[in-house]
C-alpha cells in the first residue's frame, strides 16, 4: 500500500503551518523579544520539512485512499505538536514534555485546558492562541477534504450535496480548502473588530478571537471580565464559532438566504440555545442569587459558551447550582453544527437519532408502514444513520473506558466525569466545572491519556477505530 498523497497532505499541513511562526516572530521583534529569532529558525524548519514531505509524495495517485486519510487524521496533530512543543522549550522555562505536549495537543484540538501554573510571556501567549485557530481551521479544512473520505460523509450536513461538495481526487480538495481558509481568515477578523468594540485593547482582543473563533477559549484564556460589553462580544463571536460554515459556503456561492431559514439544524440551534439560557436562569432566580435581567444575561452567555463547546467562563468565581452544571455539560456533549470549528456530537446527529428512535417506535407499532429517517425534509441515507449509530457507541464506550482509566490518577466521581467530557467534547471549561482549571498536579500518564483522548475526541473517534480495524484485517489475512 503506498501512502504518497499522506505524505503530500502532512507536507502541506507543515508548509502552511510555518508562516504562523513569523507572526510571534513580528511581536517580538518589534517589542524587544528575546524569543523573536527562535520563531524566525522553527518557521524556516517548519518550510524545509513541508517541503521534504511534499517531496516524498510526489508521484501520489492524485485519489485519497481510506487508508491514507485515516493515517493522517491521526498522524498530523503528532506533527503539529512537536512542531508547537520546541518555542516553549526554546524558552528556557524549564517545562516537562509532557507539559508541553499536553498543552500543543489541547490547542490545536480547541479544548483550552492547561498544564502550565504559572503565567506565559506574551510572545508565547500569541503562539498558544495562533496553535488553537490553526487547530480550528486544520479541522474545518479536514471535514471537507479528508473526513468524507474516511467516514463516507456519515457526519457532514445532510443539506449538502455531497457528491457536489466533497471528492477524493487532489486537484479537486484544493478549491475547497482555499476557499473554507479565506472565509475563516474573514470571520475570524470580524470576531477581532467585535472584542475592539467591546472594549479590549488590540493584543487581548486578538488573542481572545483566535481562541473563541476556533471553539478553544476554555481556561486557556483565564476567562473574560463580567462587564455586558464584554459577554456580549465574547457571546456574539462564540455564536459564529458554532454556526455551519458549510452552509454559509453554499450561502456566498447561491446568493440565496433560503438555505438559512431552512436549514433544520439551525433552527434547532437556535431552539436549544434559547432553552438553555432560560433553563440556565432558573435556579439563580429561585434563590435570589441576581435580578432576573443579569441572571439571563449570564445565562445566556454561559449557554453559547458551552455549546459552542468553547467553555469560555467568567472571571469571577460564582458557583454553579448542580442543575445548571449539568446543563452546561450536556450542551458540551451535544456541541455545535456541523459544519463548524465546534467539538462535541454534533446537533444534526442528534437530529438524527431522534428521527430514528420515532421511526422505529412507529415501525413497532405499524409493522407494514413504510418510514424513513429524515431530517430537514430530506431522507438520511440509511448507511449514514447506521454511521452514527456506530459513532455514539464508539462515544460512549471510549467514554466508559476512559473515565475507569482516569480515575486511576485519584480524582473524584465528578472530577473524572468532566475531565473526559471536556477531552471528549474538546471543551475545557467542562473540566473547570469541577474547578479542574489547570491539570499540573496530574499525572504525567493522565496527562498522555488525556491527549490522546482530546485527539480521538477531534477527530470524531471514527478513524481510530477504522485504523485498528485495518490492522487486525491485515494480521487475518496474513494468518
């Protein structure tokens, strides 16, 4: 089995991974920062080693394989990692490995949890937040390139024409993924210009709309101040975090607004995210915690927040009542559109589940009736809803596992419960819940286990699985 276009694909990540490194490079050198030439040496490096995998590719068959995209949604946030490790060990902070790895691999997946106690020079600050948008991007470019391939599309918007949208051919993902990256690039200078307004100074507004724009600001950021400027301009940017940028793809390319009032899955966004902020609201009304007005408020933003699976929280320390909290966790699990930077299940799939779960009661009490599982007035492929069958059970059994394997490192019931769901649902503010809002005394075995697990939280699980199928294939065949 040749793998040259996984080659070609890792060498392309590495070579528009590089530029990033002269943004930190431009801070320092204009601000006296000694790590300024260490960024401008790993940009240089980053280039050489796209180009050397670019070269090792290069007689690629020009059609992705299963194989081949399954090795790279595992291999390329590796890669990433130790590319993202060597500024903060250049640094001369005296940081483990495993510090630094957790860290690289809880940015580039958009989780925003943290293993560092103590503060970061503003340089590297930049570098952690700059990993996290490029980890949101890396994720979106994948769910229309890669990810169709490997999973058959069972994930992506049912209100797509797939065969229209998504091909294995090279020459064919390239106008996707140029196209996905410029409209990135455009909402993620719109959540700039909305933390300016807000009133954040240009620094603190570009390192928050990197974090939010990618559905990473979790404790990461050390949280926004309670000020309705700045909740409101952190809720609208996490609100486009969450929202289909597939959809408004096809948007710009129809010039049409239909597709948004019927689009389902929006609908019901918008539906679970109104609940949820007047759900939320309750308890601190019952007990006179705040006035009705700032209990929506708060709310509101909290509701946006965790199901855009950003977990960005609030700078005072107000605690949750326990129905709020588990509010908040199953909105991480649920997560946002596909389609978006967003972690967690995915509303469309839930959609789907739903539709299914009535099919099949009224399959049982009409045998001879003809159903089909639909959402949004179109028929899901039967093949597609199986998908996702599978991929809640991978979801919750990976779950089980996990959360038995974490408790080994001595943390509570509810301190293991939210930890694996904010790896899981890549939402760090999950763990915080639990006041886990740093995992330095970790561990360094939980620290790997809980990277790992963000990864396969990132990558929907799937491929993981499909790429241990393939080895266990290929050990019966050679048996």
């Amino acid at each position: 089995m040749r793998f040259d276009l996984f080659w070609v694909l890792m060498g392309r990540t590495a070579y528009v991974f590089a530029p990033l490194y002269l943004i930190p490079f431009a801070y320092g050198f204009a601000y006296g920062d000694s790590l300024a030439g260490s960024f401008l040496a790993l940009g240089v490096l980053a280039a050489i080693l796209g180009m050397v995998f670019g070269n090792m590719g290069r007689s690629h068959m020009r059609q992705l394989s299963v194989q081949e995209g399954t090795l790279f949604l595992l291999a390329v946030w590796f890669l990433l990692a130790v590319l993202g490790m060597l500024p903060f060990h250049l640094a001369g902070l005296h940081l483990s490995p495993a510090d630094t790895f957790f860290e690289c691999i809880s940015a580039l997946t958009t989780t925003g949890m943290t293993a560092f106690g103590d503060a970061l020079p503003p340089s590297l600050l930049l570098w952690r937040a700059l990993m996290s948008w490029f980890g949101g991007l890396l994720f979106i470019v994948i769910l229309v390139t890669v990810l169709p391939v490997v999973s058959g599309c069972f994930g992506v918007d049912f209100n797509v024409r797939q065969a229209r949208l998504f091909s294995p051919l090279w020459n064919r993902m390239t106008r996707p993924m140029r196209e996905m990256t410029l409209l990135y690039i455009a909402i993620t200078a719109l959540s700039v210009g909305i933390y300016l307004m807000a009133g954040d100074d240009i620094f603190t507004a570009l390192i928050l709309a990197l974090f939010t724009i990618a559905s990473g600001a979790g404790p990461m950021t050390g949280g926004v101040p309670p000020s309705p400027d700045l909740m409101l301009g952190a809720g609208l940017v996490a609100l486009l975090s969450a929202l289909p940028l597939l959809t408004l793809w096809q948007l710009i390319h129809r010039r049409s607004g239909t597709i948004l009032t019927r689009h389902m899955e929006l609908r019901a966004f918008f539906l679970l995210f109104l609940a949820a902020g007047v759900l939320l609201s309750i308890p601190s009304v019952l007990h006179g915690a705040r006035p009705i007005a700032e209990a929506l408020g708060y709310s509101f933003f909290y509701a946006i927040s965790f199901l855009s699976t950003n977990g960005l929280m609030l700078q005072e320390a107000a605690p949750f009542h326990t129905s709020a909290a588990l509010l908040l966790i199953l909105l991480a699990i649920i997560g946002g559109c596909m389609g978006s930077a967003a972690g967690g299940f995915r509303i469309s799939r839930v959609l789907v589940l739903i539709s299914l779960a009535w099919s099949e009661l009224l399959r049982t009490l009409h045998p001879r009736m003809v159903l089909a599982v639909r959402q949004g007035g179109e028929v899901v492929p039967l093949h597609s809803a199986g998908r996702i069958l599978v991929l809640a059970f991978f979801f919750a059994a990976v779950f089980s596992v996990s959360s038995l394997l974490i408790a080994l490192a001595g943390l509570s019931p509810i301190e293991t419960i939210t930890l694996t769901v904010a790896c899981l649902t890549t939402t760090g503010g999950v763990a915080s819940l639990a006041h886990l809002d740093t995992l330095a005394a970790l561990p360094v075995w939980t620290k790997v286990v809980c990277a790992l697990l963000m990864i396969l939280g990132r990558i929907e699980i799937f491929a993981f699985f499909l790429l241990l199928g393939g080895l266990f294939e290929d050990k019966g065949h050679r048996w």
